[in-house]
C-alpha cells in the first residue's frame, strides 16, 4: 500500500508543497514564494495570491514529486491547508488536493494551518513529545498553548489585537522598509544599538498570558516622527522594538511554563525564525532547567512539510474528510478531534533541503 503523503500549503502567500513518507519521514518540500508579487503593494493581495496559486501549484507539485523520486500514483494520502487563512488562497490547496484525492481514490484531510506550524518542530526531532507549551507566533496568530496531546490543546493566552508577526511588519513598514517587514527589521536590528530607545513591555504588569502589541508600532512612530531618521536611528529603533517583542514574549512564556508546570517549551510560526527571539529563549529556559525547540526556521515560516506531517497524524489516526471542498478562514484549533496518544510516525529525515522555487 502507497503511505506517501502529499502535503500542500496555500493559506496566504507561499505556496508550499511536500512529501513525507511515515516510515521514512520527508522526502522533499518546495516553495514558491509570492513577496516579490506583493512587494509593490506593502502587502498580500488576496485575489493576485489566489491566482498565483493557481499557476504555480500543479507545476510545483510535479517537481516535489520528481525529486522525492515518485510518480502521482505513489501518493497514498493527501493533506491540504483547510484554514485559517485567505479564502480564495485556501480554496486552490482544497480544490486541488481534493480532486487529485478522488482521482487516486485516497483519502484527503483538510489540515489546521496552525496545528501544522505547531508539529512543525516534531518532524525532525526524535525526543520531541508532548506534553509541552507552544507558543505560535506568527503574521496572524500570536498565542500560547498547553499540548497535552496531540490535537489536545488548551488555549492559555492570545494577542488581543495585533499578532507580533503583524506588528514587526507595521512597524517595519512605517519606517519605510520594504515588505515582509519582520525579517527586514530583524536584519536592521542586528545593527541597532540595545537601550538607545526604550518600548513597553505590554500587559507584563499584570497576571495573565495575552498580549496586546498594537500600542508599541503607535511608540515607534512617535518615536521616528521625532527622530533625525537617520539609518543608524532606524536601525537603534528596530532594535528597541525587537527588544520589547521578544522580552514580552519571554516573560509570558516563562509565566506559562510556571502555570502549566510543564518544562518544555516549543516555538512555531515565523516570528520563531527570529535569531534574538531564540536567543532568549534558550537563556530563559536554560536559567530553570527546561528546554526549548524551535524548527529549523524554513520550517518556522509557512511550508508544505508542516501540512504533509499533521496530515500525515491525522491519516494515521483513521481520520479523513468527505468529497466537499471546505475550508475554514477562521477556525479555533481547541476543536480539532483529539489523537490516540500512542500514534507516532518517522521522524525527518536530515539533510532533506529546502527547494525554494524561484521559476516555475
Ligand atoms: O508563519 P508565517 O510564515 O505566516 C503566517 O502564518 O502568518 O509568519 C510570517 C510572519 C510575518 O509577519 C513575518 O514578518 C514574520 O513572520 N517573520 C519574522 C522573521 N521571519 C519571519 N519576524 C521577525 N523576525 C524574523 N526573523
Ligand atoms: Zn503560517
């Protein structure tokens, strides 16, 4: 029997693709990325991602295969991103991930975008389990969660407004640097100096795990408004910032550690690429014997291994979805179907690269 399983991620504006074999782990994953599409527009457009999408998929799908060394009849299952995300983006992973499910005659299971950057860093590490606390920081999501299970989540705290991804890109974009801002600023910072500017460290006065980060772009603002706008001030300004981010995040990682009185902590989404976010995260755990994962950072940010491997979990499980094209932009992960807690597949292969297609 076929066990490959094709994974297909198309919630916003990559379109990743992959193949994960659950005795053998990864064999190979793609992406295309759109920011050069979106650039000019500071920003993703909803319907020009769609149709990108459209375009790149089949293309890319072709190739992740040729280099997994299989055909389309090697495929034993698919998983495709259901939600949350951009509709018309969601719809284009579903549709084809579906109609290629009902040619093969295999089963198909719509995937929680989050729930796969959440099981991303379990893919190629082989004591990672549950039970630990994730936190998931990305452009839409900024939330801590206790993982009891697999598919047992229990949400602690969330951002009330902004998610932190979401704040690096607005502030990036207020002081002119080109989208996707988090990166951007993140290289900037590299050269700020650490202190030269002080932002709050929100909601950390008072008990609780929310977060609340649209106040800290409105202090960069003010604070570059009245600045020499000089490269150096840019830069000690996105240092100030990256500071009160990742401070902010500590500190509710640490509380939720002390909460939940779990001592192990993962990190997923794209903010968790961020290189001082690591660095203090480690610090912190370190200080009271507790470990942190993170993915290798093409795994932090979106991808189709992610998809391929939480499909993959869920297809061992005996779960699938019917014929329908659904998807879910908004979608809670608390009400995923919890898993058998013995289920474990094949850990990553190393080594397996990332393709980052830049022609298809
Ligand atoms: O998980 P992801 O790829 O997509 C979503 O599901 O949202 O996360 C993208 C977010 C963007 O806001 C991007 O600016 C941010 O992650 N990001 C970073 C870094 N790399 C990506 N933020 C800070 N530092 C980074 N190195
Ligand atoms: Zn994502």
């Amino acid at each position: 029997m076929n066990q490959a399983i094709l994974g297909i991620e198309t919630s916003c504006d990559e379109t990743g693709v992959a193949v994960y074999d659950p005795a053998l782990g990864l064999r190979a994953h793609t992406l295309y990325s759109q920011i050069d599409l979106h650039a000019q527009y500071g920003g993703v457009v909803p319907e020009l991602a769609s149709r990108d999408h459209v375009r790149k998929l089949l293309p890319l799908i072709r190739q992740t295969l040729a280099e997994a060394g299989m055909s389309v009849r090697d495929i034993g299952g698919v998983a495709y991103t259901a939600g949350p995300g951009l509709v018309g983006a969601l719809l284009v992973g579903a549709g084809v991930g579906r109609a290629l499910a009902w040619a093969l005659d295999v089963p198909a299971i719509g995937v929680h975008h989050m729930e796969g950057h959440l099981l991303a860093p379990l893919l190629e590490d082989a004591q990672l389990a549950p039970p630990f606390v994730a936190l998931l920081v990305s452009g839409g999501h900024t939330q801590l969660i206790a993982v009891r299970a697999i598919g047992d989540y229990e949400l602690l705290g969330e951002t009330l407004d902004d998610a932190a991804g979401e704040a690096f890109d607005k502030t990036a974009k207020l002081m002119g640097l080109p989208y996707p801002g988090g990166p951007h600023l993140a290289a900037l910072a590299e050269r700020g100096t650490p202190g030269k500017f002080k932002f709050s460290r929100p909601m950390t006065d008072r008990p609780g795990l929310d977060f609340s980060f649209s106040g800290l772009k409105t202090q960069v603002l003010l604070a570059w408004q009245k600045s020499d706008q000089t490269d150096i001030t840019r830069a000690d300004i996105a240092r100030g910032f990256e500071d009160a981010i990742v401070d902010t995040l500590a500190i509710k990682c640490e509380r939720a550690l002390d909460a939940t009185g779990m001592q192990i902590l993962v990190v997923a989404g794209g903010v968790g690429a961020n290189r001082r976010l690591r660095a203090k995260l480690e610090m912190m755990v370190g200080q009271r014997d507790g470990r942190v994962a993170f993915p290798r950072p093409a795994f932090c940010t979106d991808n189709g291994a992610m998809i391929a491997y939480a499909g993959a979990l869920r297809l061992a499980a005996g779960l699938h979805d019917g014929a329908g094209v659904d998807v879910h932009p908004r979608w809670e992960m608390a009400t995923l179907p919890p898993l058998p807690p013995s289920l474990s597949l094949a850990k990553g292969r190393d080594g397996v690269g990332l393709r980052q297609c830049t022609q298809l």
